[in-house]
C-alpha cells in the first residue's frame, strides 16, 4: 500500500463523521477523507509531509505546512473544523515526544527575561503587519464583545471596532472608575483602557503596562511603560485593576504568583477585572501543551501561554482573599472577533505579506482559523469582578 493510501485511511479512522470531503494530494494521485461536497486540498508536496499523515501524526503534517512543505487550498475553516468530528478527544493530543519541549514551562515559571522575548516575539512583529488586521478605534488585541455573539459567522451585523470599545466600556463601568483613582492595566496592549479612563471617565493617575515595545511607541496613551507586572511594586497603592487577555500569556507554574501579585497592588476596597479565554474542564487530558492546536500556537505563535478552567482561577483568586463580586461566563465572542481578525488578514495580507515570512504567513493562517473553529465555539470567555477586602 502507498503512503498516500496509508495516509487516506489514517485519517478517515481518525475523522470517521466528516460531512464533507477533505482530499490529500501527491503526485497527481489523490485520496479522499469524509464524504460529502469536497471542500479542502490538502495538497502534499513532498513524501515526507504525506508520511506524517500515513503515521497519523497531524502535528508534524501542519509543521510541513508551516514550512511550505504542504498546501491548503479551499476553505481553511473546513480543515481545521475536523477537529469537531475527531474519533475521541484524545486523538487530539501529540504525541508524548512533543509533550517533553513543554516540560519547563509547565513547572517552573517564566523568568522576566524569557517573557519578555516570549511577548516580544509575536507582539513586536511590524507594527503594520499586527494592525492590518484589528480594529482602527481602539486597536485591541482581545476577545471583542458582541450583541449577537452566536452568529459566529455573521460579520456585517456589528462593527469590530464597535464590539472592542464595548468591551472596555463595560469593564471600566464596571470596576466603577472614578477620577481620583489609581488604575492600572497589565497587559495593556496599545492601551486604550488607560485612554478611555482618562477621556471618559476623568481618572487623571492611570498606568498601562506591556512587553512590547511597538505598543508602547504607538499607544493611545502616554501613560504606557514597557514593564512586567512583577516589576510594578505590589505596594497597595492602585485602585482599580484592569487585565484583559493578558493571563492566557502565563505559564502554567505562573498562575498563583500573578494573582498573588495583583492582590499587592490593590488598596483595600480595590476592584479587578481580570477577562481571559479558558477552556472548559475536560478528562482528556486536553491543554495547550497537549492538543495539535495549542501546540502549534506555542511554537509558531504565542510561545508561554496557557489557558486554565474557571475552577483553577476561581480556586486561587478566593484562597488568596479576593471576595468575588460577579462572574459573566460567555459564548461565541471570542470565535466571532477572530472570523473578523481573519477576514482583515487576508484582505491586506497583499500590502503585508513582505513584512513577514512565509512561515509566519502560513502559521497565522490556521492561528486565526483554528481558533476561531475550535478554541472559539469550546472555549468560553470569563470575566471575574473581584474586590479586596
């Protein structure tokens, strides 16, 4: 049997409810995976890249692809939608050789200076080529919120721009902002939580803090330090905190030490925001140093990052004495902000493309659509409003 068959039976066991046909490519021959409407190529360029999926190893095919050794033509959002029809959930981790790269971060936490290349590394791309495909207002790198975020879909019943603004309005309302505050944002981004406190709602002492250094040369505000939160003294001295996306940058070791942090910085009476994108409990073992997605995202895309289930956060933000006020437990926004994170992706991906590598390209091709088809719809978006006693 030829690889290319061994690698169309390797992956019809492995997606055996695919509606749909995703075809792989050699030489001119060809074998087909699922039934129905053909949808995806998996055009195979070299034999190794068809041996990876004979030996049903999809992590290293999407590093062939990655590294142009392998072409996808057609709907991307069909094949990384597989995911959804995968024999069993445990079929979606690599292989334990893989697994042992993520070993260190997984028990020990980032050191400043590995976060900072780690951050610096994906946020310090050209500044062009990062802003082509977010919002002009308000330049978020995070999770959007949408009036109709289930019409994952649907991308011309509300702008990104104005989903982004809403969200900061709604946390800053939320942690009550007021002009004799002391606010600060970790993981402020291009900073525009810093900019609405201070335009709308009067604060005149804000902070906003990041890792990268294009964020801070071209934010809104000018209130923005190149800083890592363990260099900001946990003093009492703030207000109100805002974080919003940065914690899925933490190691898997790092979660308690940052929350630990923030309790410091607040004064007594203090209020947090903290907005993440977690998954939900599974018992498959399923993480982002496990599954082919999380992992492709940690080698190509955002390295050191973890996301942890709402019991993990919940569990260490009440040991620690932060009195829970509210929790919104949400669906679909995250999925919808990156369909539209896509869409201007390949719109400008012309005037970009000589910015980047064509690794990069690639890689940012299944980042944005993986994590719309499969981390989007799975995942949920968490917001927990938090006071110290």
């Amino acid at each position: 049997m030829s690889k290319l068959d061994q690698a169309g039976d390797a992956m019809n066991w492995m997606f055996p409810t695919l509606p749909y046909t995703i075809r792989i490519s050699y030489k001119g021959q060809s074998r087909a995976v699922g039934s129905g409407p053909e949808k995806v190529e998996m055009a195979c360029k070299t034999e190794a890249a068809v041996a990876s999926l004979a030996n049903s190893d999809l992590s290293e095919f999407l590093d062939h692809y990655a590294l142009g050794d392998a072409d996808l033509n057609g709907d991307i959002y069909s094949f990384v939608g597989a995911r959804n029809f995968v024999r069993q959930d445990k079929l979606w981790r690599i292989k334990l050789k893989y697994q042992l790269r993520y070993l260190t971060t997984a028990l020990f936490p980032s050191d400043i200076r590995r976060k900072l290349r780690a951050v610096s590394s994906h946020y310090d791309l050209p500044n062009e080529f990062i802003l082509s495909y977010l919002d002009k207002r308000t330049k978020a790198y995070s999770c959007a919120m949408w009036k109709d975020p289930l019409k994952i879909g649907n991308l011309d019943d509300e702008a990104l721009d104005d989903a982004q603004y809403n969200k900061f309005d709604q946390a800053l309302t939320a942690l009550q902002v007021q002009p004799g505050d002391k606010f600060i944002d970790i993981g402020t981004g291009y900073g525009f939580a810093p900019y609405l406190a201070e335009t709308k709602y009067g604060c005149k002492n804000t902070l906003g803090i990041t890792l990268s250094q294009n964020q801070v040369d071209d934010g809104f505000s000018k209130n923005l330090k190149l800083l890592h939160y363990l260099e900001v003294p946990a003093d009492g001295s703030f207000d109100k905190l805002h974080t919003c996306g940065m914690i899925s940058h933490l190691d898997r070791s790092e979660i308690e030490r940052y929350y630990r942090h923030c309790y410091g910085l607040l004064k007594s009476g203090g209020k947090a925001w903290f907005h993440a994108i977690i998954p939900p409990a599974n018992n498959a073992g399923l993480t982002n140093y496990t599954t082919i997605s999380g992992t492709f995202s940690q080698k190509y895309v955002f390295p050191d990052h973890f996301q942890f289930p709402l019991h993990v956060h919940l569990k260490i933000i009440e040991k620690l004495g932060f009195r829970v006020k509210h929790i919104n437990f949400r669906y679909g926004h995250y999925a919808k902000t990156l369909r539209h994170w896509y869409k201007l992706y390949v719109e400008n991906l012309p005037r970009t493309r000589h910015m980047i590598t064509p690794t990069i390209e690639r890689a940012w091709h299944l980042y944005l659509t993986y994590a719309s088809t499969v981390d989007g719809p799975q995942s949920v978006l968490k917001q927990i409003l938090c006071e110290k006693p």
